[in-house]
C-alpha cells in the first residue's frame, strides 16, 4: 500500500452526493471483480456522519494502474475530479476499513417463520432486539448484479495503528486485518 489515487466527488443538481457515491463505488467493486484484485483497498477519509466526497484508493502502483486502464468511472467522470497515482507519505498512521453486518435481520426473520422455528411471541421480540440493536454506521447502497435487489454495506474504521498490516482485501476494496494508510 505504498500509493494512492483520490476520487473527489462532485455532486450536481441531476446527480445527488449520495446516488454518485453509490454508482461510483458500485463500478469500483466491478472492476475489482473483473480484475480478481485482492491488493486494492479503499477508504473514505472525509467519513464523519456519511462516508463523505472523497474515495482514496490504495495499492501498489502497478496495481491501480491497472485499477485506471479501463474507464471504470465511464459516465461518472464528469461529476468526478480524479487525482494522480501518488505515493503515500512517511510517517502516517493505518486502520482498517471494513465491512459490518447486523446479525439480526427481516431476511433471517423471514427464514425463520418459514422454517416455523419461531413462534408469533417470538417473532415481537425478534423485531424489537432487531431495530434497537440496528447499525448506525455509514453505508453504501448497492444493487445485486444477480438479483436487481438493493443492499446496504455498512462500513466500520478501525482503530488508529502506528504500523501497517498486510493482507487481502475483498473485491469492494475492504478488510478486517489489512490496513490501509490513513491521512
């Protein structure tokens, strides 16, 4: 993870923040996917309450420009200012990013009453613990290339390390154990 390349996000009135965040990185994951990369990482520098207007991908050079040979911006390059491959400066610190999941949820409920291994007392109290205990991490909203059904991937920042981790990362860019610089 020794380079970068910025996405900056520039939302206009036909293509809202969020909608481009969501078309943009669902592009990013199918290039991923196309190019069977597990070298590439991603983050969102600029996250607070939402992931914010700056994707940051890291990897070695060779990699992401490969990552660049096809347009996989393709039509979102005019709401997009792309930087240069850069290398990452000395002395930052590393975190993960990576995917997080609700252990509780109406797709498993649905299961479950369709199994019949719950009963209708059981199904409240299900739903109850469900929404109290829900994600309020930021997300991107995808839509299944096999399905056409959307789903959001919530997204968790680890903590701060002074040394990286090496590791793999999944085809959107994520992992619990690689580090990616962060600055």
């Amino acid at each position: 993870m020794d380079y970068y390349l910025d996405i900056r996000l520039m939302p206009k009135k036909e293509m809202r923040e969020n909608i481009l965040l969501n078309q943009l990185y669902s592009s990013f994951h199918k290039r991923l996917y196309d190019l069977k990369s597990t070298t590439i990482g991603i983050s969102f520098p600029e996250y607070r309450l939402k992931l914010g207007r700056l994707l940051r991908i890291h990897g070695k050079k060779e990699d992401l420009k490969k990552l660049e040979e096809k347009d996989w911006l393709g039509k979102y390059r005019d709401f997009c200012k792309v930087g240069t491959i850069t290398a990452v400066a000395k002395n930052v610190k590393y975190r993960t990013v990576s995917r997080v999941q609700q252990n509780m949820t109406e797709a498993k409920l649905r299961r479950l009453i369709k199994r019949g291994s719950i009963s209708d007392e059981a199904v409240k109290k299900y739903r109850i613990k469900m929404y109290e205990g829900g994600l309020d991490n930021p997300f991107v909203e995808l839509v299944s290339m096999s399905n056409g059904q959307r789903h959001r991937r919530f997204i968790e920042f680890g903590n701060l390390k002074d040394i990286a981790v090496e590791g793999e990362f999944d085809q959107f860019g994520l992992s619990t154990t690689a580090t990616i610089p962060w600055f």
